[in-house]
C-alpha cells in the first residue's frame, strides 16, 4: 500500500488555505483536487458536488451521522478505488459522502483527507507549517531533524489523536485538530473551570462559524477570546496564552501549530513538536 520503493518516504507539497494544511491527491484517477488534510476526521468525507466530480458513488450500506463542531450531518459510505497523493499510490480507500452540500463549491472542508486510511498504513505523518511540505513515513521509525523537539503521548478517540492540555491547575484533553483554522479552542465550562465563566472580548458581530453541523453566528453562541496567564501543552509552557471559547469539542487548530513542524507518530502514539 505505499510507494513504490517500500522504504522510501513520500514528500507533498503542502498549501495553507484560511490557515489550514490542503494537500493535492487525484481520486479514481481524476484531475487532482485539493483535500484538507484534517487530524480532527476520522474518515475522508466529500461534498456531494466533489464526489461526483471524482466519481464516488455511495457503496450502498447504511446511512451515517456524522459529527462536526455545529451538529450532525447524514452520510452515506463509498470507497475511493484508488488515491494518489505523491508517489502514494493506493486502493479501496473508505470514506464518506455528504448528503446535504453545506459548503460552497470548491470551498474549504468539501474534501476532506482524515485519519483513518493513513493511520492504518503509514508509521508517522509530519505537517511541516515551516516548509509548507506533509511527509508520510511507512517503514522507518520517525527521527527529528530539529535539535529542540518535544514528545508528548497521545491516545485515539473515535479515531482521533488527543493530547493533554493544562492552565493554572485545570486539565483538559483536546484533539490535535489541524482542520481548526482556531488555535487552542475550549468549551463553556472548560472556561469556567479556569475561572472565565463570563469575561473575555467577543469575536465579533458577523464572524460566521461554519463546519460539519452547520454554520453559526459567533455571537449567538457566546464565542469569545480569553487570556490565561500560561497553558501547557507539548512538554512546553506558554506564556500568556491565548484561548479560544466556542462550540464544539476542546481541541488545538492549525493557528497554534503555525511555523512548527508536527508530527503525528502512528507507530508510537506520540505526537512530536520541533520549533
């Protein structure tokens, strides 16, 4: 299932849309598309228009929910026949088909490249955010290149990877989400255990906050920014940092992660940091 040499690496170009990684793969041997390269899916999903365009057909099981950041949405299973990202050329892969389009045309999280399939046949992925480059290791062990990195264990839930985060005493768990345009994002009452119940500067009237389950007004549901006098995450403390309050699951987007490399090790459930 990997390259051609089983050894050998694969090294993709990478592109940051609205702050989050989109790499170039042809399905069923179409033109190449732009598929967000999300950690916080646990399957691929595409918009009904893309998978048309790619032609993936539903394989005819039962319908499925899924669950985004705003609600649920119905879907129904398909098989990409084939996927080629790079020299990665591979077969059968499972995902899922919308059955309700939310997004635009072509717009961010219409195709959508989760975790499942990679997890599954490669040993580590790394998300360059300096380089603007995604490596997929399938035999080697993951080695950084950087002299300071850091290594942080993380666990799989509903096929997501999930790091500890902490701040002033209060632990959370949240989901290593580079689909998040956002940087570290809690719930409601995460704040209010960190003492925020109520303060902090609104996002703004007008921001719409959109994603599998709808979009939402960030004023309706109370998003807002709070500081802390210091989160830790990654084996790393981070002065006065910034949190993001708004629906959804607790989670650390592609903001955060902005000039690191980040690594995902599938083989030891670590997840690496080099800055």
């Amino acid at each position: 299932m990997g390259p051609q040499n089983p050894w050998a690496d694969v090294t993709v170009p990478m592109q940051l849309r609205a702050g989050t990684p989109h790499v170039m793969a042809s399905i069923n041997g179409q033109r190449a598309i732009p598929l967000l390269l999300d950690t916080g899916a646990t399957l691929s999903v595409f918009e009904p228009d893309v998978a048309t365009a790619c032609g993936l057909l539903p394989s005819g099981g039962r319908r499925l929910q899924i669950r985004g950041v705003h609600g649920t949405a119905g879907a129904s299973q398909a098989v990409m026949s084939t996927m080629d990202l790079g020299q990665w050329h591979t077969t059968n892969v499972p995902c899922l088909v919308r059955g309700i389009s939310s997004f635009r045309p072509g717009g961010l999280g219409s195709a959508i490249l989760g975790m499942d399939h990679l997890r599954r046949h490669c040993s580590f992925m790394t998300i360059d955010y300096q380089r603007n480059t995604v490596e997929l290791g399938f035999s080697r062990p993951f080695q950084p290149i950087h002299g300071r990195a850091t290594r942080t264990p993380l666990r799989w839930s509903m096929g997501m990877p999930v790091i500890r985060v902490s701040s002033g005493g209060v632990s959370w768990d949240a989901v290593v989400d580079s689909g998040s345009t956002w940087g570290i994002v809690i719930d409601q009452s995460t704040a209010a255990r960190l003492g925020h119940a109520h303060d902090g500067m609104g996002m703004g009237r007008g921001l719409i906050l959109s994603g599998v389950g709808g979009s939402v007004q960030a004023d309706q549901v109370g998003a807002r920014t709070i500081q802390v006098s210091a989160a830790q995450l990654c084996g790393e403390t981070y002065p006065g940092a910034t949190l993001y309050v708004m629906p959804g699951p607790k989670r650390i987007g592609s903001r955060f992660w902005q000039g690191a490399r980040v690594t995902v090790d599938f083989r030891s459930n670590s997840l690496w940091l080099e800055r």
